[in-house]
C-alpha cells in the first residue's frame, strides 16, 4: 500500500507506573474534548488484558481485536463511534499480554493499526498499568507520551520506574505529566516539581507539565453512569481541566 498521500495522525500514548490512577477516565475525557473541538479522534483500548474503555463508555463490544487478529480480519470492523468524531478500538477481556501474541500476529497487529489510523487527526492509547511488553509496545509506537501519576508517593516512585525504561532502553526522552487526583493547584505542582527533581537529578529528563485534574466526585459520578464526565458533568471543575489540556494537546 501506497504511503505517500496518508495523513499522519498524531498518536498519543497514555499510561502510569501504577494502576488506578484515572488513564482510562482521562483518555475517555480527553478524546470527547478533542472531538468537540472538531478532530477526529481514535482511542485505542490498549489494555490487551484487562478492557476497560468499553466499561467506562458502556459500549458493546461485537469484535475484538484479539478475535480479529486471530482471524485476519480488518480492524476496522471492530471500531465503536461514541459521538461524531470520536471512534474506540475496544480490547477484550482476559486475553493475554502482547508478549504471547507470536512474531506474525504483532506483526500483523502493527499494520492493521496503520491501516485505521490514517482516518483519524488523533489516535489516544489507553494503556495498561506497570511496565508490561504491550505498555512499552504502545509507548515505542506513540510520539507523544503522556504519564499519570497521583500525589500518592507509591505512584511516583512507578511512574519513574516507567520513565526509566521508556527513557533507558527504548530512547524516550520526551514525556508529558499529568497529575490527577489533586486537591489543590498547589499540590499539583508539588508533585509535578518532585517528579522533574528526580528525573532531571537521575535521568537527564526535563519533563512537562500537561497539567493537574483536581479530586472531583462527579469523576467517580460519571464512571458509574457509563458516560465521559465531559458530557455528564461539563460544568465540573474535571471538565473545566480537560479543556485545558485538550487546548494544550492541540497545540502541540
Ligand atoms: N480526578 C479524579 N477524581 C476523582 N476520582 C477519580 C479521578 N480520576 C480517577 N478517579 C477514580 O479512580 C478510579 C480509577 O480510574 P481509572 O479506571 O480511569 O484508572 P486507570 O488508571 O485506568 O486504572 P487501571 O490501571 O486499572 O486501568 C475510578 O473509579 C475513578 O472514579
Ligand atoms: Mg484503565
């Protein structure tokens, strides 16, 4: 296939040291800002093992990309519009790492990719927690990398540990950080300020800031509805920041 006319999307790779820290709800956030503001908008379900995009949005799902590698069918058959411009590649639960997928089957699973995404002006991956073959697969593939971590000294301390193999063995040096979870604005920079200290003292890494979500029950609210709290909750100090930062990511 011809490669000169494609349209290159930007692909963005969204992932944390330690689990739970609100990847899925920000991925899920941040492509609905992104579409609102007219781009079309792709968010992979990068989570191989564990689907959670289709959950938080309460899709269902007809196709896997799992069933679809496995029987060498387009992915384009899998992908979900949730509202105009903004499409999901779900995962499917309980199916294994990437690292059990053979030499051909990620092989194929990189084309297939290639193939959808050029429809797209922005393609977001939902990754895994930790530091998983599929997580620094994704991070490999993504030009942007975003990183999630939490005021919660435990998620920082992952969250380098990520940085540190990205950075160490993969030759990642630039990497976006979103604290989530913050009580205040002040808090916020603490922990981004923590995070820059160790990674430029060990690493040689000058991160950047995309930002800091505040702690807002209505984010909590809007999982259990099943919907992005952008649309639940657009007046929620949440969606207020998302906006932020889906300006930001636009400017990129
Ligand atoms: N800014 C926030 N304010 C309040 N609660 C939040 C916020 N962000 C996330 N949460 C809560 O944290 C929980 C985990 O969020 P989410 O599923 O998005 O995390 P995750 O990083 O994708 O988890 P996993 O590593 O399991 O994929 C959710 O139940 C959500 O309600
Ligand atoms: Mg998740």
């Amino acid at each position: 296939m011809s490669k000169t006319s494609k349209h290159a999307p930007k692909i963005i790779c969204i992932s944390s040291g330690k689990g739970g820290v609100g990847k899925t709800s920000f991925s899920v956030n941040v492509a609905t800002a992104l579409a609102q503001s007219g781009k079309k908008v792709l968010l992979i379900d990068g989570d191989l093992g564990l689907a959670n995009v289709d959950v938080v949005l309460g899709i269902n799902v007809r196709h896997t990309m799992r069933e679809t590698i496995e029987e060498g069918r387009e992915l384009a058959s899998c992908l979900v519009e949730i509202t105009p411009g903004f499409q999901v590649l779900p995962a499917s639960s309980g199916v294994p790492e990437m690292a059990s997928l053979s030499y051909e089957e990620q092989a194929f699973l990189t084309s297939s990719l290639e193939e959808i995404i050029d429809r797209f002006d922005y393609v977001l991956v939902d990754t895994a927690a930790g530091i998983g073959e599929s997580v620094l697969w994704f991070n490999t593939w993504s030009q942007v990398n975003i990183v999630i971590l939490t005021p919660d000294p435990t998620s920082l301390t992952d969250a380098y540990a990520l940085i540190k193999v990205l950075a160490t063995r993969h030759g990642k040096k630039h990497f976006h950080l979103l604290i989530n979870s913050v009580k205040s604005k002040k808090e916020g920079k603490e922990v981004f300020d923590n995070m820059r200290t160790v990674l430029e003292r060990f690493l040689q890494i000058r991160p950047l800031a995309l930002g800091a979500m505040p702690q807002d029950a209505q984010v909590s609210q809007a999982i259990r509805q099943q919907k992005p709290f952008l649309l639940a909750a657009p007046e929620s100090r949440a969606s207020q920041e998302i906006m932020a930062v889906a300006q930001r990511i636009l400017a990129l």
